[in-house]
C-alpha cells in the first residue's frame, strides 16, 4: 500500500475515533440533526476501518516474522507463514481500494440503452439487432427485467434505433461502460465477393432515478405533437393519432413513441426517455470537468467515441480504450459481456483509486 493512502487511512481512523467519542456526550445526543450525521459518518468510516485494522495488524506479524528468518530450522515455516500473510494482505488492500474509490450514485439504478445504427447502411441496421440481442441475453443472466421502449425498424430485419429499458439492481453500473461506438468486420450475407465490410453503431447508456431523485422537467418547455403510427411497409396504420413526438426546446431533444396502441402509454415512454437524456446530457457536462472522467472512456455516450471492433472472421473483439483483446466474440454475442465489462471495471477502478491518491498527497 502506498503511502498517500495509507496516510489517508490513518486520518480515517483518527476521524472514527472522534466520533466514537462525540456519540457519547450528552449535547450532541441532545441534537438529533447532528446526532444524525455523524451516525451515517461513523456507519460509512466502520466498514473500512475494520478492514485496516485487519490490515495493520497483519503488517506487523509480518515484521515480527521476519525476525525468526535468521533461525535456519524455521525459515520454511516461516516462508510458509509469509506466502499466506502477503495473500491476506492483498484480499483486503483490494478491499480497502474498493471502499476508497468515490461511489457513482447511478451505479445502482437501473438504465436505458439507446442503439442507433449509423455508417454502414443495412449492415449497420442488421449488427443494431446484434447488440439488441447480447444486451438482452447479458440482462438475462443477470436476472435483469428487459423492456422495448421505442423502437424504428430497417427493411431487412435490422434496427435503425431501439431503445431498451432495462431493470435491475446494479445495472446501470455495469453497463455504463457501453456507451459510445461499436464497430463491426464481417461479409455481409448480401456480399457476392466475400469482402469484408466495415459497419458502425452508436449506444448510449443513461441511468434512470427513482422520481424523488429526479429534477421535473418544466411543462412549458415541451413541445408535444400526436401522429398516426404505422409500422414497417405501412402496415399496422393507426386509425386515430396515438403516436407521441415530444421536443425538450431547451436541448432540441427529440423523442418519438408509436409503439403502444395507446397515446396516453406512449407519451409515458416518451417523457421517460427524454427525461433521461436530458438529465444524462446535464451529467456528462459534469463528468467533463473530471479529468479522470475525460481520461477513463466511461459513459460519455458520445456518437464519435470508438469503444470496439468486432471482428466476425478473426472471432475477435478489441476494446480500444484499455487496449484489450479477446477471440471469443461468439461468447460475447451470446450475452457473456462479463469478459468485457470485467477488465474495464478493473481499469476504470485502479484510475480512480490513482487519482484519489495523487488528490491527498
């Protein structure tokens, strides 16, 4: 462990300790506010201190066995001792790091993923409905509830643009890491010549509050106009006007619903998605004032970012923006995203645990 951040951890503990003794005195018992606050300080420093104990404690049995290495008949024990010593040490810097590292609210909720086709025509549209579907699979697995919220749909099967919501604790957390542009290689099915074609989608991942968390977006700034809907060649035609185009003119937002049969359902869909834009749109400008947050790739939605290429003939996926490879792009595409979101936590967590270290020297 450093030193930055063990002087850090020595200030936490000295600050656990004040408080365990201003919860004793009668005038701050007296100030229930007050009383309050330092409750929820002396619950949040507990946690990571009882792990620094553990941690300190092991540091010095670890001096202490240093000691017996001059004794030749008890250096494999103490060898022994060490290797298990160092490994106990390790379990609980990582978890000391993870408790140190400044928690994003967002994490635990819930998000909406937007995929809109971009470069790359019908092929772009087709490799829309191929990230649909690991998104969903991955949702699956992780017991996730999955719901369309919108969806425009291309002639050969494919998506211009689909909107998932998608419920589940943690959720938001994990797939933060999604946003930006998704490239794909391959033949298409159409391509007589067999050469490969490169195509782009973009996806954005936006957290979505609880209502007591959400700032209301003022009536007057919304322009609503109702369509008749109609799906993919005309048909399933609306005979009354139920589909909903709400415009946010504050941000040109945009957001359109045609999917449900009723208007009041759709306009429910559409405020929820442009809630959550213009409430991600005010969050980003935030992050960009974060120099980790420039650095670290993270939910920036984006339409220029390049997170990966998919490479269909070489079974490979690269995510550029830590460098990582892997050739089990069929895996991936069946929903096991945990072998790409898993090593960019991990970087994305040692950035954070590196810039607060660098914050308190």
């Amino acid at each position: 462990m450093n030193n930055s951040i063990l002087n850090k951890l020595k200030s936490l503990r000295n600050r656990y300790q004040e408080i365990e003794i201003l919860l004793t005195q009668k005038n701050i018992i007296s100030n229930r506010e007050y009383l309050k606050t330092l409750s929820k300080e002396y619950l949040k420093l507990s946690e990571i201190i009882k792990y620094f104990i553990k941690w300190e404690k092991l540091e010095i049995d670890t001096k202490n066995l240093f000691a017996l290495f001059d004794d030749i008949e008890m250096q494999t024990l103490v060898k022994e001792e060490l290797f298990l010593f160092n490994k106990k040490k390790k379990e609980l810097e990582k978890k000391i790091h993870e408790l140190l590292i400044p928690k994003d609210p967002n994490d635990e909720h819930g998000c909406l993923i937007e995929i809109r086709a971009a470069t790359g025509g019908d092929e772009s549209s087709i490799f829309a409905s191929d990230l649909f579907r690991m998104y969903t699979k991955y949702a699956e697995s992780c017991l996730w509830k999955v719901e369309i919220m919108s969806i425009s749909e291309n002639e050969k099967g494919g998506f211009k643009e689909i909107i998932l919501k998608i419920t589940g604790k943690g959720a938001c957390g994990r797939l933060k890491f999604e946003s930006g542009g998704h490239r794909v290689q391959r033949v298409p099915e159409t391509e007589s010549q067999g050469r490969v074609h490169t195509s782009t989608c973009t996806v954005a991942v936006m957290p979505i509050k609880p209502k007591s968390e959400v700032e209301e977006i003022n009536p007057s700034d919304l322009k609503i106009d109702t369509f008749r809907s109609s799906g993919a060649g005309g048909q399933h035609v609306n005979t009354t006007d139920s589909a909903i185009r709400i415009t946010h003119i504050p941000t040109g937002h945009v957001v359109e619903c045609q999917d449900e049969r009723s208007q009041h359902k759709n306009k429910a869909k559409a405020l929820s998605i442009l809630s959550a834009r213009v409430h991600a749109e005010k969050a980003e400008k935030e992050h960009a004032e974060s120099a980790s947050m420039r650095r670290i790739l993270l939910g920036s939605g984006e339409r220029s970012d390049r997170n990966r290429t998919y490479n269909f003939s070489q079974n490979r996926i690269t995510d550029h923006r830590i460098n990582f490879t892997i050739y089990k792009l069929n895996e991936v595409l069946e929903g096991k995203l945990q072998l790409l979101i898993e090593p960019i936590m991990r970087e994305y967590q040692a950035d954070l645990l590196s810039s607060f270290s660098k914050s308190i020297l």
